[in-house]
C-alpha cells in the first residue's frame, strides 16, 4: 500500500468513526467528550489531506 492509499484508507476510517459516534449519539448513548473526540477526528483528516496533497504533488 502506498503512502497516498494509507493516509484515503486512514481518512476513510476516520469518517465511519465519525458516523458511528455520531450514530450513538443520536440513539441517546452518552459519549463523555463527544464534541472533543469528533474534533480531534476532524483535525487528523484535515492533517492527513494537506499531507496527501504534499505527496501528490511531489515529483514523480
């Protein structure tokens, strides 16, 4: 697996945790720092597409 298919598979991982957090949540589960956890999932993405951006841009 390349360095750009791990950080889409990570970024990809990323969002289904989002969605079953946010899942629970709405089925009433309570998540202790839920807007927290969401935040720091967010910000890994936002750090793993500028990196994916630097990699696609490099010279091949």
């Amino acid at each position: 697996m390349s360095d750009d298919d791990e950080f889409v598979e990570t970024m990809r991982r990323n969002e289904e945790a989002i969605q079953r957090v946010q899942d629970a949540a709405a089925k009433g589960v309570k998540i202790p720092l839920f807007d927290d956890i969401l935040a720091e999932i967010r910000q890994s993405n936002e750090f793993l597409a500028r990196i994916l951006k630097l990699l696609e841009s490099r010279p091949h």
